[in-house]
C-alpha cells in the first residue's frame, strides 16, 4: 500500500483542480487527483482509501475505485469511478447524449458485466489488500460514477436530463458537482482536507 506525504495536507488541491477544469483533460484531472486524493471526497464524501488504475481482469481499468465501511461496518462500499474530459459536453443540441457521455456509460456497463461474472475474485482481491478485517464477498456493495464535463455547457433541460440518467447503483456527475461537494461538506468537517490512503495498481 502505498501511502501519500503528510506534506499534500498543506492544500488541498481544489484551487488546482480548479484551474485543470479551465484548460485541460482528463489525464490533467488524474495527475491533480493523484496528488490530491482527499478530492475525491468530492465524489464519495464517505471514502477511506483509493485504488488508482484499478484493472477489473485483462480487459478493464477503472480510474480510481473509492472505499469506506457503511452500516457500522457491515458492508464495504465500493465506488467505480470513470473520469472524462472536462471539456465534453454531455448532452447535443437535440438533447441527446454525446458519444462521450455514451462512451463513459458503455464502460459502466461493461464493468458491471465483469464484477457480475467474477465477483467472489473481485471482491476477495479486494479486500486482501485493505488493513481490515475480511468480510464476505456479499458483505460489499458497488456503485459506479462517471464524472464528465462543466455544468456551463448545460441548459436547464440538459440539468434535468442528467438527473434522469442516475439510478440506484449510477451516478453521473460534473466537475462543477464534484468542486461543490468537496468544498460543502469541507465547510463542516475539519477532517475533510486529510489526506486518504492511496492504493497503487501494482499493489493491487
């Protein structure tokens, strides 16, 4: 496991992640999140640790897969996280979704597929490389989240559109959603800026 320097706690990262949004992709916003993994409280505020780059078989990569107990510790709750570029808009003028956005669904589809077929080695690998105890493999519940575009490129009918497309296990989100989140719940919680455990893919 590898574990971030205390010296990430001296910023937070969101006056950086905040100039990435402005002009750069997604492969900007990961560097920034790397360096700063307590920004993705802003995604799943409950999180405890992180794996970055994490493989689901040979075919598949989720950016980062975010983790915390739940339910005084029943269950461990997992989150799939797809990042997009910031630059993608969501929705076309006729109030479709845009190739990117389907792409990023897609993906979400496939992974569910994946952690379907091969649940007792995804969650048993998972757990094995966390400092808990071991729990059961039906002891862990998934969600998945796409984070994609600027809420500035969106109307209000494309806001309402993007809250049609969640469900009970996907929720697709802007960066501006993200920022807003982190930055709530920051205001409440003098935790929130510390640090998380960050997994590498090589450990995982």
């Amino acid at each position: 496991m590898m574990r971030l320097d205390d010296h990430s706690n001296l910023n937070d990262g969101s006056t950086q992640l905040e100039d990435v949004l402005a002009t750069g992709n997604e492969h900007d916003v990961q560097k920034v999140i790397h360096e700063h993994p307590q920004l993705l409280r802003g995604i799943t505020p409950g999180v405890e640790f992180a794996f970055r780059e994490y493989r689901l078989g040979a075919e598949f990569i989720a950016d980062f897969v975010t983790g915390g107990f739940v339910d005084n510790g029943m269950y461990l709750r997992l989150s799939m996280i797809e990042l997009e570029s910031p630059k993608h808009k969501l929705f076309t003028k006729h109030g479709d979704p845009t190739a990117a956005l389907n792409h990023a669904l897609r993906q979400i589809r496939d992974w569910r597929a994946w952690i379907k077929e091969n649940r007792l080695y995804f969650t048993s690998r998972t757990i094995k490389k966390l400092d808990y105890p071991a729990r059961a493999a039906d002891g862990v519940k998934e969600a998945y989240v796409v984070v994609i575009g600027r809420r500035s490129s969106m109307s209000r009918d494309d806001q309402r559109r993007l809250a049609d497309l969640n469900d009970d296990g996907t929720h697709v989100m802007t960066y501006d959603g993200l920022l807003d989140q982190y930055n709530r719940e920051a205001k409440y919680w003098s935790g929130f800026h510390k640090t998380i455990n960050l997994i590498d893919s090589a450990d995982a």
